[in-house]
C-alpha cells in the first residue's frame, strides 16, 4: 500500500510529473513499494529490467563492478527522483547494479504498465523521454567534472547541490558516508579528505556529517574557477 504521502513524492518525480493527477495515480494504483534495508540489492548488473524504481526514502546508489573488482559508482538517488526508465521500457538487461546505500522506501512501477499507459496516453511517453535525457545530462556532467575540475572542486559541486540557499551560510548534512562521497566523485577516499582541508580556506569547515560553508556564493566562484588556476592552487 503506498501512502498519501510517498504518491505525493512519487507524483513530482521526472516519470510521472508531467500527467495529470489522475493519470499518475493510476500508474501508482498498479505499483508497489518495497523498504530495502542498508546495503541491500534492488538489481544486480545483468538482470533484466521488467519496472522502473521511485525513491520515496533513503538513498540508493547505482554502481559497476570493474574487471579488478572495483566498485565505481555511477550515479546516487534520493528522494523524489526515478531511474532506469529508459531500460525497463526495453527491457534490456541493467549495465549497473542498485543498492540501499541507508534504509530506503522505493516504488517499483511494472514496465508492463507504463507499456500499456503510453499506447492510451502519449504524454507519459514524453515523460520518459524528459527523464531519460536528465538522466543523460547528469552522466554527461560527471564526465566534465572529471575532466576538467580537481577533485576539491567536484567536491565543492557536491556540497553546493545539498545547499538549501543560493547566498549567504549555511549549514549541510553530508547525506552517506565518505567512500560513497569519494566513489561518487570519482576520487579516492584519501583525496576526498585532502580536498575537505583544501576547502578550509574557501570557508568550508567538516565535522563528523556535518559541512559548515561560510558563503554559498564564494563557494561556487571556487567550484566554477578556471580549472588551471585551481590545479596551480592545489599544488
């Protein structure tokens, strides 16, 4: 049974905010949700995608396993965001796997039932067109954050997406552990904490999870830097 408030959640994420109330409610209607415990599996690498995942609660992370045994991480979700859309309406088998990084409450929406919605209602198609291209977007800005940024500035980006005002202090929680953060960024564990010294003198001071920023926009001048003169600094 999804409650009011999971639909609500549900009903502003990328697969289903663009229908009516009515329309996504029926998608809902034929869904189910299921609470992973920390560290369990939603799907493993080579699985078949038969539904497309709504996190409600918590954060789940999607990964890939390199031929050394490394674990690369892909891309992170929390609340009100969707994934693996495109898949499941192909049902091609998932290139990453999926795992609650804390306890989370995720809505599984049978593929078989967006197939049968999109033949009655073509904005839903659209739909899974807009979420497939952010999902694109998103991918495509990782790749330019590992490109062209020193990890002290992607981990500045990281920190200003979880900043809840755009000037001024603030306060953030770091939302999973450390190593996720690092895998995420696509640094190592021991550059993310040489990067958290490093923004000491961009007003950034770390306790425990919790990240005090002294200015949001200094913050950001720093992250949006030219990558040259960070490096230089950085030496």
């Amino acid at each position: 049974m999804i409650t009011s408030a999971d639909r609500r959640i549900a009903r502003n994420s990328l697969l289903l905010s663009k229908l009516e109330p009515e329309m996504a409610d029926a998608v809902l209607d034929q869904s189910r949700e299921v609470t992973f415990e920390r560290g369990a599996a939603l799907f493993l690498q080579g699985e078949t995608a038969d539904c497309i995942h709504i996190v409600v609660d918590g954060w789940v992370k999607l990964y890939r396993i390199a031929p050394n045994g490394a674990e690369a991480v892909v891309c992170v979700f929390t609340r009100g965001q969707s994934f693996g859309e495109a898949l499941a309406f192909q049902k091609r088998d998932y290139p990453v796997a999926a795992e609650a990084v804390t306890e989370a409450r995720v809505i599984l929406v049978p593929a078989r039932v967006i197939a049968a919605l999109i033949r009655e209602t073509p904005e839903l198609a659209m739909s899974l067109l807009a979420a497939t291209f952010v999902h694109l977007h998103g991918l495509v800005s990782q790749v330019e954050q590992l490109k062209a940024q020193t990890g002290a500035q992607r981990v500045a980006e990281f920190l200003l997406e979880l900043c809840p005002v755009d000037e001024g202090a603030c306060t953030v929680t770091l939302p999973y552990d450390k190593v996720l953060i690092a895998g995420r960024l696509g640094i190592k564990p021991e550059s993310l904490s040489r990067a958290f010294a490093r923004l000491k003198e961009h007003g950034v001071s770390v306790r425990k999870n919790h990240a005090a920023i002294r200015s949001v926009g200094g913050l950001r001048a720093f992250a949006e830097s030219d990558p040259a003169e960070a490096w230089s600094k950085a030496l």
